[in-house]
C-alpha cells in the first residue's frame, strides 16, 4: 500500500503544471528540481501537491527548508539543492480561486 502511495506522488509530481516555461522545459533547474522532488520528497510527503499550493514562502524560506529537510535525512545531493529550491519556487503559492456559488457573478478586478 505504501508503495503505491508513493508511485502515485511521483506521478503527481511529475505531472505538476508549474510554471508556463518549466512547462515548455525552458528553465532546466525547474525541471532538474521536478525530477528530484519526485523521487527524493514524494518518499514522505504524498501530498505534496497541496502543500506546494497552500505555501508560501520566499527562495531563502524553501533553501532553509530543503537544508532541513537533509538534516532529517532526505536524500537530496548538494548539486541538487538550487534545482530542488527553484521548483519549489517555481510551484508553491497557487491556490485555487476560491469557489462561487450557482448564480453568483464573477468578482471584478
């Protein structure tokens, strides 16, 4: 069970929009990120595409945070900790919008 957890993270992760150019591949750190995360922090975390979505948090914040994620023994290389960060950049903080009611109008900018 706990393996197919974890294959469905990966595939979650791996399938993760993010931004237009990680999309089209042009940042390649984004991608490089995209693959470690999804074999090093989906072996924990299963839920990590909502967590990137509810979080929030500067460059320095998710640096610090991958630096601490190693101390607890996360399998992460020094030439992947910038590629790690800037996924983690790159997919964190888009929340849905909120939901509307049947009939309400949409709100103007």
């Amino acid at each position: 069970m706990h393996k197919r957890l974890v294959l469905v993270a990966i595939v979650l992760v791996m399938s993760w929009p993010g931004t237009a150019g990680a999309q089209r591949g042009d940042d390649p750190q984004v991608e490089k990120g995209r693959v470690v995360v999804a074999q090093v922090c989906t072996t924990c975390h299963t839920t990590l595409g909502r967590m990137l979505q509810v979080h929030k948090q500067t460059r320095e914040q998710w640096r610090e945070l991958v630096f601490f994620m190693i101390s607890r023994g996360a399998q992460v290389m020094p030439d992947e900790i910038d590629a790690v960060t800037a996924f983690l950049v790159a997919n964190s903080g888009r929340e849905r919008p909120a939901a509307r009611s049947p009939g309400q109008p949409e709100e103007k900018k």
